[in-house]
C-alpha cells in the first residue's frame, strides 16, 4: 500500500514537492523490494536516495528525522 497506493492518495492534497518526496521514497523501497535486482539498479537506488532523503529534509523539521531514516541510505548497499 506505502508503495503503491500512497503517492496517488496524496498527489492532490500535498504540494507538489511534498508529494515528488513522498512519492520518491516509495518509488525507492518499490524499487528495492523488486523480486530481480540488477547491479546498476542498485547502483542506481544509492544515488538516488540520497536525493530524496535532501528532499525530505527540506520539507520535515529536523526533529522528525532519527537514526532510522538515516538507516535507508544504507539499505542499498546491504
């Protein structure tokens, strides 16, 4: 559901780059949980998702973020 049905539930009700981080974030774990992983498509998700989480940060206080969200960026390379 966080995968899929999120982005689209919120795409009218958040701003737009509210809804481009939201959506990127699922996008990533879509992309990470894929039944085939390809070399450069890992490669690809660590290049992204420090992106994405540039973005999050712009948007969230820094009180939201902890040591879990910070976790994401190595769940790529594990």
């Amino acid at each position: 559901m966080m995968q899929r049905l999120l982005p689209f539930a919120f795409k009218e009700l958040l701003p737009r780059n509210v809804h481009e981080a939201i959506a990127g974030i699922s996008g990533f774990f879509r992309d990470l949980c894929t039944r085939s992983v390809t070399l450069e498509g890992i490669e690809n998700l660590k290049t992204n998702i420090a992106v994405i989480q540039c973005n999050l940060e712009k948007i969230f206080p820094p009180s939201f973020f902890d040591v879990m969200e910070h976790l994401v960026i190595h769940l790529a390379r594990e």
